[in-house]
C-alpha cells in the first residue's frame, strides 16, 4: 500500500473511502444510490416540529457539557422502557455528536496504548479508525454468511475464544449489525456476556439500529444480561431512528465511573452539539410504542420490496434481521467474484450503486468479503421501484 503524505501512522490505510467514490459515481452517473445508509424521507412531524421551535431560543447556545437535561432524562426513559435498563439521567447518560463521537471518545477514554479490541467483522468503518487512533490494535473474529444464503449469520464461539489475550481490554459489539443486518440473539449474547465477564473485558455496544429489527428477530442489549450492566458502555442514535442522520445527536450511557471517563474525552473533542435538535429528539424518544413499532414495519417492507427485487434480477441475497441493508452474493453476474469490481461496473450495467462488503473487512481478511454487496433499502417507494426495475438487466 502506498503511504499517504503527511498522514500520521496510526491512520495510514485509512485515506480515502469507497463511499465517497461509490455516491460520486452515483452522481456522474444519475444513477439509483442504494450506496450509503441514510433515508431520502424526512422523520416524524413531532420532532421536526420541536427542532424548528427551538431554533431561536436558548437552545441555539452551548446546551451543558454532559447534555440537555430533557434529553437525557428522555434517554434514561428510554432504556427502561425498552430494555428494562436503569441509568440515572444525572450521572449515566452523556450527549455525544452521533455515535460516532461517542464510538471514539470511548475508546480514546478506555484504551492503553496496544490494548486489543475483540469485534466482529464485516465492521463499521468508524471502528477501525478509532481504534486507530487511541492506539490500540483490532482483533476480528469473522461474522460468516449463512450457507445457502437463507438464515442468520453466525460467529465459531471457538475463534473468539482463541483471539483473546492478556492484552484484550474491550469487546465492541455490533447489533443490529451493520453491514449484515444480523441481529445478535440471546444465545449468542450470552456466550459474549460470559467471555467478558471471565477475562474481565469492558463492553462498548453500539445499538444504533436497535428501533429497526424485523419480525422474527427481536433487539437485546447485552448491557441487560445479569452482571453486565457494571462492564457495558451502550450507544445510541437520533439518526437512524428520528431518520434525522445529519443532526449528528448520539448517546452514551453505563456506569456512572465509565461515562465520566468517556465524558473526559468527549469534552475535548466537540464539548457539545446540536443544541436545537437535543429538545427535539428527547421528543421523539417519548413517543408512544406504536410508533417505534411503525417505523420497524415501514422498514420491514422496504426491505421485502428491495430483496424481491434483487432475487427476480437473479442476485441471490442474504436477507437481513434489521438495519437497512441487505447482502448481495454477486458470484452468479460478476465470474471473478470481485464485489468492488461489481460495484465500479454497476452504474453502467444497470444505473444502481451500492457499497462492496470487502471495505468493512480488516485488509487481512478481505476474502471473506469479496464476493459480498451491501444495497440500502432506506429509501422512498419510488426510488426503490426504480433501482428494482433497473436492476432487472442484470438477470
Ligand atoms: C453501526 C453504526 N454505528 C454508528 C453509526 C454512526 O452513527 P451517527 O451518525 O449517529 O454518528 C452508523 C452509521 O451508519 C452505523 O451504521
């Protein structure tokens, strides 16, 4: 790899990414962007409502280091609502820009020096970087795709096992999982939750899809699992659920000494954000059950609509348990297999882009990843229809 100039070495390898390359072509090429995971509709009346309100008040200034009181009271209800969790709005929530803010300041908190970070791959991008950057070392255990496509993905408890070392600080986890869809289950979150708890590692769980699971799968923290609400640090987002992606309002919450060490790093890096949009989302996190259930079905059919539309263009797909992604196999269109060979020749073959899974890939493990396309299905009815029907020629 060539060394990019002036970059420090902790974040060589990082350059550029295949996102800004996948929706400029998208651009040059007028084509359907299924590429990077935001809606193209706006969120819920109640809390743009209170967003525009706010504009002009107080709200406009600096909120509190930790916060606007509202919100985090909002999220301590939340949780306790949703997952049963008690945090104390006071102490252990903290207000962070987006999740990737809180994702960061975490590990720049937590991590020494070459402690190792336990994560699942495919990964979101953010994590590596991040990692990175507070001096630690990635240790992926390989998410694999379901044989036959149909079911969820699945981890061998066996290599997580053999990754650990007397250098693993913190297990990151993922769920709903971005790119895969997988929504990690009980089981599964239970053999973590012992594995953290044997070897003494702390928790960084971003659940930033955890309003966005299908039916048939069902959301849990692992923060809620006996003994390990004192280890977990859980991370959410306004983003994907208000579908407010560029107002950049995310939380922490945990364990009042955990989130005053994330807050130590937090204060330096923004201090604080998005003061108007704090009121608003604090609205949107006090909305009634249905209507967290709605978003979750009006999802749900966009991704039925859009794995259709895949299977009748001959693509075969892995259909996902949340988010709003699903997995291509791109093998039977692309004979060398390479999905980001795929995804360069998509605009032209059939005016669609979308993101190859090989990037959410450790570059070490890249194989596992060639063959896999990721395709956003958060996007209008129309705009589905579109790409579907483009997506046609492929057949
Ligand atoms: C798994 C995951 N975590 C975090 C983020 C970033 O969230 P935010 O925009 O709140 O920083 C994303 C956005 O795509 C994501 O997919």
């Amino acid at each position: 790899m060539t060394r990019a100039p002036h970059l420090s070495s902790r974040l060589q390898g990082f350059g550029t990414t295949v996102f800004a390359e996948m929706s400029a072509l998208a651009v040059a090429t007028g084509s359907v962007n299924l590429g990077q995971g935001f809606p193209d509709y706006p969120g819920p009346p109640e809390v743009l409502d209170v967003a525009r309100a706010a504009i002009g008040t107080d709200a406009d200034q600096y909120p509190p280091g930790p916060g606007r009181i509202e919100l985090r009271e909002a999220v301590a209800e939340a949780y306790q609502r949703f997952r049963g969790l008690t945090y104390d709005p006071a102490a252990e929530v903290l207000v962070t820009a987006g999740a990737t803010e809180a994702l960061t300041a975490a590990l720049l908190a937590l991590l020494e020096g070459g402690d190792e970070v336990l994560l699942f791959e495919p990964m979101y991008d953010s994590y590596a970087a991040a990692v990175a950057m507070a001096g630690g070392v990635v240790r992926p255990v390989p998410l694999r795709p379901p044989v036959g496509n149909a079911g969820p993905w699945t981890f061998d408890p066996d290599e997580v096992r053999a990754l650990v070392t007397p250098r693993t600080k913190l297990l990151l986890l993922n769920t709903p999982h971005n790119p895969t869809g997988k929504v990690f289950d009980a089981a599964e979150l239970r053999f973590l939750g012992e594995l953290a708890q044997a070897h003494d590692l702390l928790v960084l769980t971003d659940e930033v899809y955890e309003h966005l699971v299908f039916s048939g799968a069902e959301h849990r923290s692992i923060a809620a699992l006996p003994g390990l609400r004192e280890r977990t640090l859980v991370v959410g987002s306004a983003g994907k659920t208000f579908n407010v992606t560029g107002w950049k309002i995310g939380w922490i919450s945990g364990p009042a000494p955990l989130v005053s060490a994330v807050r130590t790093a937090k204060q330096f890096l923004t201090y604080v954000n998005g003061g108007p949009f704090q009121p608003a989302v604090a609205a949107g996190l006090r909305l009634p059950d249905e209507h967290f259930a709605a978003i979750a079905r009006d999802l749900e059919y966009r991704r039925d609509v859009l794995v259709q539309g895949l299977t009748d263009a001959g693509l075969p797909v892995i259909s996902p348990e949340g988010t709003y992604f699903a997995t291509v196999d791109v093998r039977s269109v692309q004979p060398d297999g390479d999905g980001l060979a795929f995804c360069r020749s998509l605009p032209e073959r059939a005016g669609v882009v979308a993101i190859p899974t090989v990037v959410f890939y450790d570059p070490a493990h890249a194989h596992l990843g060639r063959h896999l396309v990721r395709f956003a299905f958060c996007k209008r009815n129309e705009v589905l229809a579109k790409a579907v029907t483009r997506l046609r020629k492929l057949g």
